[in-house]
C-alpha cells in the first residue's frame, strides 16, 4: 500500500507521525493550530490533581498543569455534529473518547511543578477526570473531532495495544 491509498485518515492511525514534530499538538484534522510546550504555557493554565489507574491495579495521583481541551477545540471550527473526540500520540496510541468526557479533560504539560518534557521521554498529555488510565494519551500528537452514528463503534479508531510502546 502507498501513502496515496490512505484517503481517510481515520484508516491508519500513524498517518501523519513523519509530519508532525513530537512535542506538538495539532487541533482538527487537518493542518490547523499546533501548539508546542510555550504556546500552550501562554494560555490560561488550570492545575488540576487526576488519578492515573490502570487496568494492572496501580495508581498514580499527582498535580497536572495545562489548558483545558475545550480552550484548544475553540481555536477552530469544530464540525456541530462532532461526537468524539479522537486523542492521537506520536507513538501510534490512540483513543476515541464521547466528546463530552473529552472536553472536560486538559491539554498537560507539567506534573508537580515538573515539565514533562524534562522527566519523561514526552512533552504533552491527556488527562480528565473519570477516564480509566489507559484513554489518557501521553505523548499527545493530535485531537480531532469526529461524527460518529449511533451504531458505530469508536474502538474501531482506537489503537491501545503497541508492539512496542515508546512512553
Ligand atoms: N501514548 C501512550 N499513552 C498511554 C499508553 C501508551 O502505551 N502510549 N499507555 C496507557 C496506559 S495503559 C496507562 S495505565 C497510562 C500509564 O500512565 P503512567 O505511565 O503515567 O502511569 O498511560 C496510558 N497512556
Ligand atoms: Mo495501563
């Protein structure tokens, strides 16, 4: 298969790892706003303590700092009918979460005071409240709103099992 044959997206979740650089977010699905650590750390910054639990039993709370989702969906026209949100990673992880729970999660550059860039081998993260550990993106690459019909499955746009897991 070549690149051309990728006419949506949605198809290969890894689409667009060459092109954009780790470390950024790109809003929509197209070529539009893409935030690296300082333009986000310009916007208004919420700090909020999440609870990372995974499927294994281990949890993990500590002191988030970023924007909120909802902030960065504002900064371009997002679809009316979107119904998800779908959370991409530069390592290929991917997740489709309600656009409601998506919205009320933040963009995160910094746990406990920390930049994530300075302590782990990514820059930006997913987090929100009530989301099981494993939806919340590290190494978050791109949000981009999808319309999904009632009867369509948004695990069939997830990617949650990597062969070999960079984060
Ligand atoms: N990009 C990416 N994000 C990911 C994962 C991953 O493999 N890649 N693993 C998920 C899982 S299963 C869990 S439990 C948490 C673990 O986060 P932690 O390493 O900060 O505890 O990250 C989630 N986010
Ligand atoms: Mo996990």
């Amino acid at each position: 298969m070549t690149e051309s044959d990728v006419s949506d997206p949605l198809d290969d979740p890894s689409e667009d790892r060459r092109t954009t650089a780790p470390g950024t977010v790109t809003v929509g699905s197209g070529s539009g706003p893409t935030f690296g650590v300082s333009a986000l750390a310009e916007l208004e910054a919420v700090e909020r303590a999440y609870t990372i639990a995974c499927a294994s039993g281990e949890r993990t709370t500590a002191r988030w700092t970023g924007v909120p989702a909802l902030e960065l969906l504002d900064t371009t026209s997002t679809p009316p009918e979107t119904t998800h949100l779908r959370l991409a990673s530069h390592d290929g992880y991917c997740v489709c979460l309600p656009i409601h729970d998506a919205l009320d999660g933040i963009v995160a550059y910094a746990r406990d005071g920390e930049l994530l860039g300075d302590t782990e081998r990514y820059s930006l993260r997913f987090l929100a409240a009530d989301i099981s550990g494993e939806r919340l993106v590290k190494g978050l690459r791109r949000i981009e709103p999808v319309e999904l019909d009632a009867n369509d499955d948004p695990d069939r746009l997830e990617t949650v099992t990597l062969d070999t897991p960079t984060y």
